[in-house]
C-alpha cells in the first residue's frame, strides 16, 4: 500500500473506532438502570417498560396539533416523570409541551420557551390551584404557561397559543 492511501484509511478507522466506542457507552448505562430518561414511541410504551401507572394524557387535542405525540420521554429514576411533545400540522414545529413530573425541579430541554411574561395569575382549574402565565415567545409569537399539582405530579403545559386553548388540553387532563 502506498503511504498516501494508508494514512487517511487508519484515521477513518479510528474514528469509526472512537464514535462505535461512544456510541456503546452511552448505551450500557441504559441496559444496566432501567427508568432513566429514554425516548419512546408511544404512551402505553413507556407506561409499560417502566411500569407507571398515572400518565396524564389530554382527551381534548386543538385541531391544529399533529396527534400522537412527536416525542415522548419518560423515567422512573430518580424519579417520575413524562414529557409528550405536539407539533403544528401546518408549521411543523413543536406546539405544545406537556410535562408530568414528581420532582418540583424536573426541567426538561425547553423546546418552547417564553421570553417575555405579560401577566400571571392564579387559576382554578377544576377545584385545582393553577398558575397560569400568558406572554411571547420568540418571534413575538403568543405563549403561556400553565401549571398545577395533580397527586403526587407537577403538571406543566406549554403551548404557542392564546390561554383558551391550553386551558381546554388542560382541564381535559383533570379527573
């Protein structure tokens, strides 16, 4: 073999090396500790790896939104928690972000992300204490917040919307 085709060889098979290595890695952890945050492809899915009873899932779905979920994450340890995230069917972009957790300090990566809160007030959402926060997000784009005690879960939605719609997903979600 000539000197110039070996060198580039070797160094793409160290990479292939080096990025396989990674790759296994970060997938031990996963098979050794079940209930870590993993990605799913559905609700039941997750409900059943991890064995979790209450996911809260709304009944009612504004018609924009692309219904399953485009994303689910879950976990058990070190403790509960799901995140479902919707699409718009005409935008393409996640839309609505609702989270589940038994930790107050649970803070999922923000795939919506308020910029500027307008107003916040304290909402009764079906006999339950809510905080409610409606402002922008980027792009000047309508945003709010909602979030309450459910049992032993911190529910949290996120919606690009006006208030009405994200109170409706909301109040579907109340037993």
């Amino acid at each position: 073999m000539s000197g110039r085709f070996y060198t580039p060889v070797v160094f793409a098979g160290v990479i292939l090396a080096v990025v396989i290595t990674l790759k296994v890695l970060n997938w031990i952890p996963s098979v050794f500790e079940e209930g870590l945050l993993q990605q799913y492809g559905s609700v039941e899915e997750a409900k059943a790896a991890l064995h979790m009873k209450d996911v809260h899932v709304p009944s009612y779905f504004p018609p924009r939104l692309l219904w399953p979920p485009s994303r689910i994450l879950a976990q058990t340890k070190p403790f509960d928690a799901v995140v479902m995230e919707f699409r718009d069917k005409e935008k393409g972009d996640v839309a609505l972000v609702i989270v589940q957790s038994a930790s107050e300090r649970f803070r999922p990566d923000r795939k919506i992300e308020m910029v500027q809160t307008k107003e916040r007030v304290t909402y009764l959402l079906k006999g339950r204490e809510a905080l409610l926060d409606i402002g922008a997000c980027r792009n000047e784009e309508p945003c709010c917040t909602l979030s309450w005690k459910e049992g032993p879960y911190r529910m949290t939605l996120v919606m690009k919307s006006v208030p009405v719609d994200l109170i409706r997903v909301a109040e579907s979600m109340v037993h």
